[in-house]
C-alpha cells in the first residue's frame, strides 16, 4: 500500500486560509451598514406647580440660632 504524501498539506492549507480571509475583508467592505440613530429631541412641557409662583420662606436649622 503507498504513503501518502503529506508534504503539500501546510502550503494548501496555509493559502487556502489566506484565500478565505482576504475574501471574507473584500465581502465585507463592500458591505453598507445603517447609519447608527440620531439622538432624537424631545420637547419637554413645563407644567405649573403652585409652590413655583408663590414665594416660600427658608427657615435656618435650629441648631445654626444666635443666642
């Protein structure tokens, strides 16, 4: 029975990699991809509360009193 001939594995192998690789970076390239989304602005309403037209009093903590 003969020997194989193992002897042209590694380049076969080695450019049949490079092969697929530079084919697979050319099918990508050529890909389009979607443009990513844009911040979308939102209009907010600025409701009226009661205690924003009326003038409120801040009080002092009672430990910051003169004595």
């Amino acid at each position: 029975m003969p020997q194989l001939d193992t002897s042209t594995w590694f380049i076969t192998i080695i450019s049949t990699m490079i092969t697929l690789f530079i084919f697979f970076q050319l099918k990508i390239s050529t890909q389009t991809f979607p443009m990513p989304p844009s911040p979308k602005t939102f209009i907010t309403q600025k409701t009226k509360t009661p205690w924003e037209s009326k003038w409120t009093k801040i009080y002092l903590p009672l430990s910051s009193l003169q004595q």
